[in-house]
C-alpha cells in the first residue's frame, strides 16, 4: 500500500505541476505617428493709423504699452526669423515721400525664450530682423512679440494722407 500512496502521490504531483505550467508566447505591434509640421504667424491689428500730426513732430502710438502683437508658432525644432519691411516709404497723394528712417518700430516684450532686437529701430530698404527664435520656441510654444511704433515726419512735408504697407515674414534663413 505505501507504494500505491507513493505512485499515486507521484501522479498528483505531476497533474497539479502541468495545470500550472504556463505557456507564453509574445508578439509585437508596431505604432508610428507622422506628426504635421506647423509654421503659422498672426498679427492683431490691421494697420497703423498715426492720425493727424504736424511735421516735424514725433508722435507714438499708445506710447505706455504695444501696439500690436505678432504671434508666431513652429514645431520644426529650427530657428525661425520674425522680420519686417515696408512695401515702399510711406507715400503721399502728390508723390512726396516720408523716408522709411522715419517710421520707427521697438519690440516691447516677448513671452519667448529667443532674441529680440533692442531699442527704436528704423525700416530699411531690406527686411529687418525683429526676433531670433529660442529653444522652446521652435517646438511648437506660441510666441507673442508685442510691438510699438513712433513716426517723425520731415518738417517741410507737404500736407496730405501718406501710406505704405509693412510685411511681416516668418523665415527659416536669416
């Protein structure tokens, strides 16, 4: 008899072993994303209106804050440009011309971790470089540039309405 109780023992000890005996088996599942590239630039406000001021006299628009905010977003991890130019020098109705020295712009402030150009600066003839992209801006963080604006007219100008458009670009290449 102790060796049938040993036997069978020995056999519900082999069942009981193989009921937990586990077979696992793995596979695996790849997953890819193509994440979309965005560059976008906005701008607040539509035009700059000085409205009446007398030549030869500095007049700056709400010169206690901006005037106008650009805002700026790229995720392409690389440094974008914000820059400004003028389509012409502000024109008068008779052909006279205000020079774009003239026609000034500062950065305020910035909520970017980029450079930004200091003090007044004048238009060029050429794009002007406004602000140089940071780390954390090119990765896809909206970056507010708040701008202002003063305009010192010659003091023999001929009265009248003058105009110009300013661009606004957002490049890749300085």
């Amino acid at each position: 008899m102790p060796k049938k109780l040993f036997v069978l023992l020995i056999i519900l000890l082999f069942i009981s072993s193989s009921a937990y005996a586990v077979d696992e088996r793995f596979e695996d599942v790849i997953a890819t994303v193509v994440v979309g590239s965005t560059f976008r630039l906005s701008i607040d406000e539509d035009s700059l209106d000085f409205g009446l001021i007398k030549p030869g006299k500095r007049i700056e628009l709400y010169p206690e804050r901006y005037y106008n905010r650009v805002t700026a977003i790229s995720n392409n991890n690389t440094t974008w440009y914000l820059k400004m130019s003028l389509s012409e020098e502000l024109r008068g109705e008779k052909g006279d011309i205000i020079p774009n020295d003239r026609l000034k712009w500062q950065v305020c402030s910035t909520d970017g971790d980029g450079i930004k150009v200091e003090g007044w600066q004048s238009f060029k003839d050429q794009p002007v470089l406004v602000y140089t992209s940071g780390l954390e801006d090119s990765r896809g963080k909206e970056v507010n540039i708040y701008l202002k604006y003063a305009l010192k007219p010659p003091g023999g100008i001929t009265a009248g309405h003058y105009h110009t458009a300013i661009s606004y670009s957002m490049t890749e290449s300085p």
